[in-house]
C-alpha cells in the first residue's frame, strides 16, 4: 500500500484507485444500408481511440438496411460512450448492446492444414472432434471449416500442431439476441 505524507500529519494510507473492469461486448448496429455509413462508423471508433475487434457488415431482409456486429472491449463507460456516440450518427437506426442480455455468438472460421502421410487421419479426427468439416482436400493439405464461438475457434487452433497451420481465416463475431430479443425497427 502506497502511503501519503501530509506535511503536518503522520502518514495516511492512500485512497486505493477503483479496478477497471473492462469486457468484451458485442454491438449490433442496425444502419441505413447506403455508400458511406459503414466509413463513417468505423471514423467514429478511430476519432475516438476506440479499437474494434471484429466487424461483421451486411444487407438484413429490408434491402433498405444493413446489420453491423462490432466487437471491442470496455468499460462500461467506453461502452455507453460508444453507443451514444453510434446513436447520433444519422444512418444509425438502432444499437443495442447484445452483452447486456443473452445472446448466442458465432464465428465462420477456415484452417488450411498441411495433411500428409499418417497426419492426415489425425487431423480429421481432430475436424470431427471440434465438429468441423473438411472442405477442401489435396494430396498435401485439408481446409477445415469450424463454426463456433470464438473461444471454441480458438481451442481448436490451440489443439491444432502449430507447424501443421498453413493459413486461418476467420470472419469475425456475429450475433444475436436469444429468444424474444430482435433488432428490428
């Protein structure tokens, strides 16, 4: 514990500072689908030092609108920064943080592998194990494509030898609320 000295009193022991808690969130941005808005989001994180994660961007069912996913990480001051900030840009329909309740979160992920010899049964059953599909195969490599959350994505590439990755792709977080949560106008 840090003290501090007064010059007339004895040492008091310093007030400690308060943790930062700062979390992963994922926000969905519902926005105008329309040359310029996804810019203009993205300006608005760099302007402001905010880092984003992963962003996911595409048409929703009303071709008029787009379904952004932002991943980043905050306190939960940042965060409600960063949403009134997104809320005043005029594209911006609506946002909603999907962390503030349940959500289910997935991530497109592709491994190429070199597969070859003795490998090649190993590296399958490890597809298998991680439920992910082989979706392209050669005499030397296999493609591995994984569904999942993130921190599953992750294992398997822990699990995976190292040496063995050739090239990852991943598409970044989407997500969405569960049950009766829905991001719509």
């Amino acid at each position: 514990m840090r003290l501090v000295r007064h010059p007339r009193t004895a040492p008091v022991p310093a007030v400690p500072e308060a943790p930062i808690d700062i979390m992963k969130h994922i926000i969905a941005v519902l926005l105008e689908n329309e040359p310029g808005a996804l810019s203009r989001v993205v300006d608005l994180f760099s302007a402001r030092g905010y880092n984003i994660e992963s962003l996911t961007v595409a048409p929703t069912e009303d071709p008029s609108l787009s379904r952004m996913t932002i991943q980043t990480a905050g306190s939960d001051d940042v965060i409600e920064q960063i949403t009134k900030h997104l809320n005043r840009l005029i594209e911006v329909v609506k946002v909603v943080d999907l962390t503030e309740g349940p959500y289910i979160e997935r991530e497109l992920m592709m491994v190429k592998v070199r597969a070859v010899g003795k490998e090649r049964e190993e590296i399958k059953r490890m597809a298998d194990i991680f439920r992910g599909r082989i979706i392209d195969v050669t005499d030397k490599s296999y493609t591995i494509e994984l569904t999942g959350d993130q921190a599953k994505n992750a294992a398997f590439l822990e699990a995976m030898d190292r040496a063995a990755i050739l090239e990852t792709v991943r598409t970044g977080c989407s997500g969405i609320g569960r049950g009766e949560r829905v991001l719509r106008l």
